[in-house]
C-alpha cells in the first residue's frame, strides 16, 4: 500500500500536468489534511472551487483545515457559504455536516428560508459530489458493469457523470497514471479513482 506521502506526490503530479482537474486538487487537498499540512490543503481546496465552486464538500474540508490553522473567523464564513451552496444544490449530507461544525463553533447556521418543496425534491439523487445536472439528475437505466460495483453505480450515479467518466476522466487517469489495466494492482488503483470520481467510496 502506498504511504501518504507517495499519494500527495501522485496526485501533486497529477495537478501539476493537469491543473484543471478538480477532482486531483480536491484529493490532493484531502492528503494534506491527513498528513495535517493545513496550509497546502487550504491552497487545494481553494482551487478546487475555483475550478468547481458547485463542489459543497470543499467547503466543509477547507473550514476544517482553517480551524486547524487557528482562522475560526475564516472557517465560520466559509462554511456559511458552503451550507448555502449545499441547500441550493439540495446537498443535504454536506449541508447538515456543515451546519453541525457551525454549531460546534458557536454559530447557529443560516436560516433556510426558501419552503421545502415537492417534485424534484422527491426525484433521483446522484452520489457525485461534483454533479452538475443537481436535482434535474437523470439515473441510468442499466448497470454499467456486470458486478456488484455496477449495480452500485446504477443506483447512485447519474447518466451525465457516468459519461463523464467513460469519456473523459477515465483516459486522463489511465494515461496520467500509466496504468496497464491487465494488471490487477493497476486494475484496484484504476477502480479506487472511478469510486472517488463518482461518490461511492
């Protein structure tokens, strides 16, 4: 197994030759905490939501790693911002997380004043914390793979980010990696990426 260390390098490089890829400065920035080098996780997460300020976990992670840091006052406006990112997005895992690091900093979080409401409130939610397509999300229609993962996928991952990853993200982590995929490590390291990708870790 690789140590975190070898994993911030991989992903460093990976940023390094593909600085629009959020999800590789999101990951990157999820290293560094872990290695509690809160300074460098800031820079990630920041660019993170340059690149996808949709992205309502970021916020949550970067107002931990400002707390950690001692900038409560920064924390406290980032995650107020991120609770209203997640409840525009209908994000209610993100969004109740934040709300509770809001009370937990002795901050009462903000008021929802928009009514909850029915129809596509009711409708399918996609598990990828990046998804663009929000509660308009249409689920797949078969499962992707014939495995268990498949079925997974078919559950919790809408149509548009499952073809974002077949077309797009999935070549960049092959050819970025140099991943030989008849190789059963190459094969788990390929599988980890596509369940970060998608949201089903």
């Amino acid at each position: 197994m690789q140590s975190i260390d070898e994993r911030i390098q991989q992903f460093t490089k990976m940023t390094q030759e593909d600085p629009d890829n959020e999800l590789g400065h999101y990951r990157l920035g999820q290293l560094f905490a872990e290695a509690v080098r809160h300074d460098e996780a800031i820079r990630s997460f920041r660019r993170t939501l340059e690149l996808s300020p949709q992205f309502s976990k970021v916020y949550q992670l970067l107002g931990e790693s400002q707390v950690a840091l001692g900038r409560r006052d920064e924390a406290i406006a980032t995650w107020k911002e991120g609770h209203k990112v997640a409840d525009e997005r209908g994000d209610r895992i993100p969004r109740d997380a934040i709300a509770m690091l809001l009370v937990k900093n002795g901050e009462a979080p903000p008021v929802v004043e928009r009514p909850e409401i029915d129809g596509p409130e009711t409708g399918f939610r996609c598990s990828r914390p990046m998804c663009l397509a929000g509660k308009k999300a249409q689920p797949l229609t078969i499962a992707p793979l014939a495995d268990e993962i498949g079925q997974t996928i078919a559950a919790r991952v809408c149509q548009e980010c499952w073809t974002s990853w077949v077309k797009d993200y999935s070549i960049k982590v092959i050819n970025e990696l140099r991943l030989d995929l008849s190789d059963e490590k190459a094969s788990s390291e390929y599988d980890r990426h596509m369940r970060e990708y998608l949201g089903i870790e």
